[in-house]
C-alpha cells in the first residue's frame, strides 16, 4: 500500500441545496393551499395559479436533483507516491505529460475588451495511448488548484 501524500477536499457548499429544499417545500404548500380553497380566487385564477406552481415546482426540484448528483459526482483528489487518483480513475505520474492552469475568459459580444467571467481550470494532459489523448479537467471553484498543480509537479520531477 502507497502512502498517502495529500488530499485535495472539495469545497461543497450545501447553501444552494438547502435554498432550492426550502423553495420546493414553499410552492408545494402554495399549490397545496390553492388546491384545498384556502385562497379566494376566482376558478381561472385558481388553474392558472396551480398551473405556473406546479411549472416551477417541477423546475426547482430538477435543479435540486442535479445540484445533488453534481456534489456526489465531485470526489477527493488523492496524491500518492507513485499516482492521482480522483474521479477520473488512477493516473500513474509518469503517464502525465503536462499539468497547468487554464484561465478561460469569456469576452462580451458588443465589446471584445470587456471579460465578463473569468475561470481558472487545472489541467492534466495524459500521455498519449493509441489514437487519442486523455485530459483531466479540474475547477478552481472544487479545489485549491494551484496547490495540486504544484503538488503534481513536485511528484512529476521525481519519477
């Protein structure tokens, strides 16, 4: 068994799950108060109330699924002696040709020298295997990339 040099946790913040939870609850009493006549309205404002409701309960509790599936799907990275391991499977050090940081911009329409969002990337190009090439994509909002890129190639120089 290798040892275990570091481990980058992922920063997962619940405050989003927790705000769509308490969205979804809120409009499935809303739509269960305008189904039982708790509210005076009229009966074409009755449908389209529980029409809309139901339209953005089903909306909230999609992104509330998803958000889920994506904080399951953001796992540890794991440095050890002789490999990455992380979400991707097992990368051996010495199959990694190069490990950086991308800063991906993206440029207003109306006027190229305006960035609107601005997102640093790590990432990890494999060597090549057959015809293709391998890449490993990790976001600076999940992990502390800087301190992984430097990790990684501290491990890469001496392999």
């Amino acid at each position: 068994m290798e040892e275990l040099l570091y481990t980058a946790e992922p920063e997962k913040s619940l405050s989003t799950i927790l705000i769509l939870l308490g969205t979804l609850v809120t409009l499935l009493i809303f739509l269960y108060l305008v189904e039982t006549k708790k509210f005076k309205m009229t009966h074409v404002y009755k449908q389209i109330s529980f029409l809309l409701g139901a339209l953005l309960a089903l909306i909230v509790f999609a992104t509330t699924l998803f958000s889920v599936w994506n904080y399951r799907m953001i796992q540890p990275v794991k440095l050890y002696e002789t490999y990455v391991e992380s979400y991707h499977g097992k990368t051996l050090y010495k199959e990694i040709k190069r490990v950086g940081i991308f800063n991906d911009k993206e440029k207003s329409i109306i006027n190229s020298k305006v960035t609107i969002r601005e997102d640093n990337i790590m990432v990890i190009e494999k060597r090549k295997k057959g015809n293709g090439q391998h890449t490993m994509l990790f976001a600076e909002e999940n992990y502390d990339i800087k301190e992984l890129v430097k990790r990684i190639q501290e491990q890469m120089k001496k392999k």
